[in-house]
C-alpha cells in the first residue's frame, strides 16, 4: 500500500466554465476526466460522493470496508472518508457529487422536523426493483438540465431541488430495508448534533462530558441518543471514530506513531498505544506494517 506524508484531498473541481456546486456525470466520462492516480492511490474527500452502479461491477474500498457495487447498487460518501479502488472492472452508471453547504434538507411542518440528513444513509444501499428506476432517472435528468441556457442562478436552484428530491427518495428506500424502527425526533436531533461535534472535535475532546457540556444535554441523554442511532454509547461511539482516523493515518500517511498518537490529541504516545490495541485489536506498528504490506 502506497503511503503519503498526508492523506491525498480531494476538492470538488468542476470543469473550467462550470458555475453549479452539483455535478452529475456518467461514469465513462468521469474515468476519462480524471488522471489516472486517481484510481491508484487513497484519498480523502471533501464533498459528498453517490455512485449508482447500472452495469457491471465496481470494487470500492471505503474506510478498509470493501464494498462490492453490482448493478442497482448505490454507494453514499461523506467528506473525510477515505476511499481506495480496486483494480478495475467493466461498468457503468452515474456519479453525483455535490458540496456540503448544497444539502439544505426541508423541515417539516410547525416545530416537528423531518428528521433526513444526507450522512444518515449507508455507504452501500442495495435498491430494490421499484427504488432504482427513479434513482437512475432523477440522476439523468439532474445532468440534462445542467446544461439548461438561461440565468445560471435559478438552474442552480432547480439542481438544489432535485438533490434535495433525489436524497429523500434514497432516505426513503433506506428505512425500507432497515429492520429497526425509526427513533425519537429529539433523540435523532441529539445524535446528529453530537456526530458533528465529534468530526469538529474528536482530536481535541476526548471525554463525553465535554461534547454533553458543548450540546447542552446530560450525558445519559447523549449516551441514549447515540444507542439509539447506532447501537453503541456515546463513548464507544467517540473512541470508534479516533480509532478510525488513527487507522487511516497508519495505513496511508509515512507519520511516526508518536507524531500520529499527537495529531489525534493524546499527550502520550504510550497512552495512544494502549488505546489503540483495546479499540483495534493491534498495536500500531501491527497495523501499520498489515497494511504496508497489503
């Protein structure tokens, strides 16, 4: 595995003349746009990232989780992610990408909110029959009417409108095939507000009480809305996502654990290593030489 002083970032670089924060493109133009160690080596993003696969097979590597994308599957990414392609194969489909500040999903009537947020859908989403078709052809309107002439200003809000639509709709087509029941409104508020008070902070606080501080609520609340979300308290949850960017740091960056251990906020090197062999199962340099290696 090729390993970098830093994580490749991917910016969202639409081509020269092109004015809209959402770009939808079919997946050969979007291998014949892009230079090849693209497809060669890790990297992060910056903008959301959904790939609907139509035809063929496409291996995505996302956070060390290999996904298998065949047709009618769809794969959701969240800027941070790390994504890795595997070799390639032979497909087709559509790919949308958009900035963060182009998802301003509706509320609902009065006080109540619809409870939708683009980071809630599964990084791999299986459509069935009756979601696919419309997923596709949302996708291929979205790029037609891209190229629509007149005031730039109200195509951009049209392509805001269909994002809006189209996420919904993949909103929809997830619940359908989750088992569990949909949780508490203020609980889901709780949870989304902590999720992103850990991706701002995870590197700095490391104890529940300073994003239940942070958030207003008690730490039982914040523990029982995260259990609610994802099956695990909020601590659990906290030290996941640590331990998720200690891996992706040891895996593609050239950084000297202790320097690694500072970056994710620990004053010890030795505290990291502890932490990281409960959470992972490894010690660091286990990780790390795995992975070189792979």
């Amino acid at each position: 595995m090729t390993q970098h002083a830093d994580i490749p970032r991917l910016g969202f670089h639409p081509p020269d003349g092109y004015v809209l924060d959402i770009e939808v493109f079919r997946a050969n133009d979007w291998l014949e746009r892009v230079p090849e160690d693209h497809f060669r080596y890790p990297s992060r993003l910056d903008f959301h990232q959904l790939i609907l696969v139509t035809q063929g097979r496409l291996g995505h590597t996302v956070d060390f989780q290999l996904e298998s994308l065949r047709a009618g599957s769809l794969l959701a990414m969240r800027p941070g992610q790390v994504q890795c392609f595997e070799a390639p194969t032979p497909w087709d489909g559509w790919v949308v990408i958009f900035r963060p500040e182009s998802v301003q999903l509706p509320t609902g009537v009065g006080s109540q909110p619809w409870g939708l947020s683009v980071d809630d859908l599964p990084v791999h989403l299986a459509l069935g029959k009756a979601s696919f078709e419309p997923v596709r052809a949302a996708m291929a309107q979205m790029h037609q009417d891209a190229k629509l002439t007149g005031a730039m200003q109200l195509v951009g809000v049209l392509e805001r409108a269909q994002l809006q639509a189209l996420l919904i709709r993949l909103q929809l087509a997830s619940e359908q095939l989750q088992a569990s029941p949909t949780i508490d409104s203020s609980l889901a508020r709780h949870f989304r507000k902590f999720r992103q008070a850990v991706e701002q902070r995870f590197h700095e606080w490391h104890h529940i009480s300073a994003y239940a501080k942070a958030l207003g609520i008690s730490e039982k609340t914040l523990s029982r809305a995260t259990r609610e979300a994802t099956g695990l308290p909020a601590k659990a949850y906290l030290s996941k996502r640590i331990a998720l960017e200690a891996k992706r740091m040891l895996a593609y960056t050239r950084w000297p654990i202790a320097q690694v251990a500072d970056k994710l906020g620990f004053d010890e090197a030795t505290n990291f290593i502890k932490f990281f062999r409960r959470e992972a199962g490894f010690a660091p340099s286990e990780f790390r030489r795995h992975h070189r290696g792979a």
